[in-house]
C-alpha cells in the first residue's frame, strides 16, 4: 500500500509522513535500510560527540531515538494491528533518549541496532495483510492507522536524516 492509502492522520505525523516519497510501505522501508547502509561513517566519526547547539543531541543518541521509537512504534502497530482497541499511553523521548546510554557504545553497535531494528519492523509490516493495515487505533490522544505508523517510521528517520545533513555535517566545515 502506498503513502495515498494512507487515511487523514492528525498533522504531527503527517510532517513525518509528507517525507517519504509515494512508494509502497514496504519499499519505503527496504529504501530505509539501504539510507542506513550508506551513511558515511567517515563524517559520522569525524563528528564524533559535538552538537550543533547546546543541549541537543549526538549523532549516536539522535540513532538511538530513531531506533527507541521504531520499537514503540512498532509495538503500537502490532497492537492495531491485531485489532487492540487498548488506548496506547505516549512515552517521553527525552527521558529515553537521558536513559539510553547510546554515547558509551560505538557508533557501529548503534547503527547495526538501528539496522537490525528497522529490518525487524520490515518484516512485521510485511506480514500484515491489508485489512491489518487499515486499522486504527490510539496512540496518546490521536488515532493512526497501522499503515500511517509505517509510513511515519520512514519519515522520522528521514526527518532525522536531513538534520544530520543540514546542521551536523555543517560542522566539519567549521572546524
């Protein structure tokens, strides 16, 4: 199914999902990983742990965000799509991102998570059939289709993507 598939989604996550081109979810996805497979390691280390401002994130936590999320995310999604009608409680990503402990690990063993996570989540939407997808349920307050998830999970890496570009790797001109 594709991004027109999608039905109305409260606008905080259509800024995700206005991201991602007008592909079908699972190829979103499998374009993703392959996003993923070719960062460009070099950079990322030459970045290391600076900030573009204070108080925002490093590279490795701004992964480790991307990859808590997803796991929520993805368990929203099971849950609708299996037709749970349980209202879902929100989560505060800054107390996970205080909590995550990404900055003492490697920047190989974030990504190989993030990588691993996002393949994991691929195979989820895969296995569920159309009727899964059209499904909806609550998430703190708004209702999404199983299908908006998928395409708001694409789009928050995107988005995050895009920050790295526009203001992180800004950095190494500076220095």
């Amino acid at each position: 199914m594709k991004i027109s598939d999608v039905p109305h989604t409260p606008c905080y996550f259509d800024t995700y999902i206005n991201q991602v081109g007008d592909l079908d979810l699972s190829a979103a996805l499998q374009q993703s990983i392959t996003a993923i497979d070719a960062l460009d390691l070099e950079k990322l280390h030459a970045i290391g742990d600076q900030v573009y401002a204070p108080g925002k994130w490093t590279i490795r936590d701004i992964f480790q965000h991307i990859t808590d999320c997803e796991r929520v995310f993805a368990y929203r999604a099971m849950r609708f799509a299996r037709n749970d009608k349980t209202a879902l409680p929100g989560f505060d990503e800054n107390l996970f991102a205080d909590n995550s402990g990404a900055n003492r690990r490697s920047l190989e063993d974030v990504l190989a998570e993030l990588r691993c996570v996002r393949e994991s989540t691929r195979m989820l939407f895969d296995s569920f059939e159309e009727t899964a997808l059209r499904r909806t349920g609550i998430m703190f307050k708004s209702e999404l289709s199983v299908l908006a998830i998928g395409f708001t999970l694409v789009g928050h890496q995107n988005h995050h993507f895009r920050i790295m570009e526009e203001r992180y790797f800004l950095l190494l001109q500076t220095v």
